[in-house]
C-alpha cells in the first residue's frame, strides 16, 4: 500500500480533478470533462460556466455555451438537491439512484408552503404536456403555464415544483437563452438513457468520484453523492480494479491506480476558480485545500455560498469577485494570505485569462 503524506495527496488530487495535467486523461470537449467527473457542480450557472472553462484552454464562454446547445452535457438535480451537469445520457439513471433521495427531506418545507404531492403530480403533467414536441420554456412561461392551470407558484413554490420535475426525470435544465433559464424534456433533450443495473450505477458512480476527487475515502463519496455509507462503501468494492488503496497520513483512502505509476510532486501552479467548483464542493474534509482560519472568508456566514477562489500550490491564498457590465469585467481581488509582487502578478495573469473566456476587458482591483 503506498503511503502519501498530506502535500503528496493534494499533489494527486489537484491531477484527478483535471487541474493539473493528468496522465491518462487530455479532455478536449466538454464531454469528455463532464464525463470524467459524472457529476460537476453547477447550481449557480457562471461557476458551472468557469469550471468548464478552466479545464479546457482555448474555449471561452461562447464555446462552452454552444456545447451545451448541442447537449455534450445537461443540467439537473441529480444529488443533494443541487443543480449538477452531467452525461445527457446518464442523467436518469443517477436521478433514480441518488437525485430521488433528495424528496424525503422535502415534506417539511412543502408542509410550510401549503405544497401537496397532488400539486406537484399535476405540475408534472402540465409541463410534461407544455413541452411535448421539443419545447423548450423559459422559467418564467412554465411558472405561467402552471399558474394557468391553476396551479400556485407564488414564494418558493414555483422553484420546488420545477424541481420536482426534473428529479422526477420528467424535465431538465435546458441552456439559458440571453439570461434566461430554460427547461425541457429529459426524454428529448437525451433520448437514448443508459439503464445500468443498481450495482453497476453505483459502480460508475463510485468509480468516476474516485477517478476524478481521489484520494478519497468511502464517507465522502457518501457525502457527494448523497448515498448512505453502506452503498458507498458497496459502490467502492465494485469498482474493484478501478481503485488502488492508499494511506493520507495515516488514514485509508483510495486512488485512480494511474496517478501512482509517477511520484507525486509539488507544482507551484497560480489558479482562479469559481465559487462552485468539484475542487471544494467535491468533499466534505476541505483540510488539504483550505485553512481553517480561512473558512469563513470563503463561505461567509457558513450559508452555503462560496466565493470564488484564488488558489496556489492547490491551497486557496484568495478569493475574488467580479462585476460584468457589457465590455469589461471587473474583478476584486481579496487575499488571504500575503503575497509578493510576483505571486500578485500572476493572479493577475490568471485573472486575465478568466476576463478573456467571458470576452471582456478585465479591471482588476486590490482593495487595501
């Protein structure tokens, strides 16, 4: 079994999570980095956006955008409750294993919101029947053709039952027209759904985690996908070969077998992520990537809502936040840490090329 220490195992997973080259794996569309990880955080659109973007130089946001068009990728809920992108071709078979798990936890705030299971089921069908024939609505006309049908969208209404939709498989997130949501058929928008077996579902899905997060234990693909740790744990032992064991200082976990043919070494690399990225969001224990004195910075008020984050040597050393108007992107720029002249200018250089996949000119700012 090899034995990692902490620097050797963030080394490894800033290569799972395709940050750093990986020595089996070249993504050159965005299926193939959707497809590497299973499932890629993407609740909050421009951070799903980025996070594509950041793995695959030379797109910018135009190209990602028409990829998503031609549906090398989709949105849904398929675990947790959060918006995720994933294979068009396996999005119902994870909505059944791990995006259904998400309604037991529902019942309470449906109860709150005078929500039944009778509203819900009709507002399936009523979208269901909306978007027969390739339509494709924006979040405001299908809150129209439920309130048309009689059906109330008033607070958070409308979210959960267009929610409940999707997890039910019945619609998707379609991509955005101007700034606008979309939604449509799941059976259109991927017409040929692979039907895996249970254990073969969790297999994949285990295996991809692995492939894509490692070094990672058991408990934390529990946590990322929602599963309990008895199906983790049998996800992992299905994904047999696909594994290799291995010790983080001291604790077991496991690892794409691949990234121990070469030693692990420490890379110097400057990067600027999203908020909502698999390179946080993918775990549960974020003490490899991120000091606990730095917490609060980057998920003020501990709410949920991540700041976007500048990252070096694969630990997080800043956040920052941008401001769009038509031609220029402005970006502020908040460290954590003290960095010199040089470490600045390469932010800057990263930031730059942030700027350059949205098509702006960037104004960076350094407050105090």
């Amino acid at each position: 079994m090899h034995l990692l220490t902490a620097t050797e195992a963030l080394a490894l997973r800033m290569t799972s999570l395709l940050l750093r080259p990986h020595p089996a794996a070249a993504p050159a569309t965005v299926a193939d980095v959707v497809q590497w990880f299973g499932a890629m955080q993407a609740q909050d659109l421009a951070s799903g956006m980025w996070s594509l973007g950041v793995r695959l130089p030379g797109h910018d946001h135009a190209a990602v955008h028409a990829a998503l068009e031609r549906r090398e990728a989709l949105r849904t809920w398929p675990m947790r409750g959060t918006v995720h992108l994933v294979p068009p071709r396996d999005a119902r078979w994870m909505l059944e294993l791990t995006g259904v798990r998400s309604l037991a936890g529902a019942a309470t705030r449906w109860a709150q919101l005078g929500l039944s299971e009778a509203d819900a089921e009709r507002a399936v069908e009523v979208l269901g029947g909306a978007l027969a024939g390739g339509g494709r609505l924006t979040r405001a006309e299908c809150l129209a053709t439920l309130e048309a049908a009689g059906i109330a969208t008033s607070g958070q209404r409308g979210y959960h039952l267009l929610w409940y939709a999707s997890v039910r498989g019945v619609t998707c997130l379609a991509p955005n027209v101007g700034t606008e949501q979309t939604f449509a058929l799941l059976d259109e928008w991927a017409p040929q759904p692979h039907r895996p077996d249970r254990d073969e579902a969790l297999a994949t899905l285990a295996h991809r985690y692995i492939r894509s997060h490692g070094p990672v234990t058991a408990r934390e693909f529990a946590g990322w996908t929602g599963l309990t740790l008895t199906d983790a744990r049998r996800g992992f032992a299905a994904a047999g070969d696909a594994l290799a064991p291995v010790l983080v200082d001291g604790e077991a976990a496991v690892v794409d077998p691949v990234l121990l043919d070469t030693a692990p070494r420490r890379v110097d690399d400057v990067l600027v992520l999203p908020g909502f990225d698999e390179y946080l969001l993918g775990y549960r224990d974020r003490s490899l990537m991120v000091d606990p004195a730095h917490v609060k910075a980057i998920v003020p008020g501990g709410n949920g809502v991540f700041q976007a984050t500048i990252v070096r040597a694969g630990r997080v050393v800043g956040t920052w936040k941008r401001t769009l108007d038509p031609t220029r992107v402005t970006v502020t720029v908040h460290p954590l840490v003290p960095l010199t002249e040089r470490v600045r200018a390469r932010v800057e250089r990263a930031l730059t090329g942030y700027a350059e996949f949205l098509g702006r000119a960037p104004r960076l700012s350094w407050p105090g």
